[in-house]
C-alpha cells in the first residue's frame, strides 16, 4: 500500500470516530448541555465542528505517515501506532462520558488520561517521523484548551 492510500485510510478512519462519536452525543449537545452553567471563554457551538475536522484530518495525515514507516522499524511503528489507536478511542469515548453519560466529573479524569494518551502518542511519532508529531500538537493544544474548560464545566454545575 502506498503512502497516500495509508494517510486517506487513517484519515477516513479519524473522521469516522468523530463522525460516530457526534452522532452518539448529538441529543445531550441540544437538550442538556445547553442547561449547564458554562465559564466566559466556552466558544460559540459552531467553532467545535470544524476545529474537530481540522484535527481529526490532522491526525489522521499524523498516522499515516508513521504506518508509511513501518518497513524502517515495524515494533517502533506498531506500538507508536497501538498508542494512537488507544487515544483515538479515548477521544470517542469523552464524548460518550460527558454528553451520553452527563458526567462532567468523569469526562474530566477521562480526559486528563486522553491527554496523557496523546502526549505519548506525540512522544512516540516525533522518533519516527518529525512532521508527524507536528502534526499532532494542534490536537494536544486543543485537548488542554478542552480539558480547562471540562474543568470550569464541572466546577460551575457541581
């Protein structure tokens, strides 16, 4: 398989964990979170679809570049590749936590794992290929920004 098809696999693979994880939230997004006490700087509704497409296409370019290297170092590339697998699912199941289950409290411990899931995700790709791990540092940017404003959720709705 050639490196383009690998990054269009990793990046339709993304989009779909996001699109899946939307659907599966989409109710709680326009029934019970419009109720909850939300800190000054939460954005418009409308910034987190295309932010979210943007990093998810990011991530999945991230991805296929690295499985593109697994002929160089195919341990170093698997396991790079299992920790990426392993934060994707974290990333689906933060949605499932704060918007399906309501729980703030939880989606903040899930969260803090999810950032340290994607930290050693990074940590991992930059070894293997540097544009990679560039890749994924919106994504890590993001994540804080979303854990912060978990946190300040949690906090004004306790």
């Amino acid at each position: 398989m050639n490196k383009y098809l690998k990054i269009a696999v990793c990046v339709a693979t993304c989009l779909a964990v996001g699109y899946l994880s939307g659907i599966a939230t989409q109710s709680s997004v326009q029934t019970w979170f419009p109720t909850l006490e939300k800190p000054v700087f939460n954005p418009p509704s409308w910034v987190f679809m295309p932010v979210w497409t943007m990093l998810y296409l990011l991530m999945g370019v991230a991805a296929g570049l690295v499985w593109d290297k697994i002929e160089n170092d195919k341990i170093e590339v698997r396991n790079a590749l299992l920790f990426f697998i392993m934060q994707l699912a974290l990333n689906a199941l933060w949605s499932i936590v704060f918007f399906g289950l309501q729980n703030p409290l939880l989606a903040l411990i899930e969260i803090v794992v999810l950032w340290l899931m994607i930290y050693e995700t990074w940590y991992r790709f930059k070894s293997i290929d540097k544009i990679a791990s560039y890749l994924l540092v919106p994504y890590l940017a993001w994540v804080s920004f979303a854990a912060v404003l978990n946190a300040s959720i949690w906090w004004l709705n306790r």
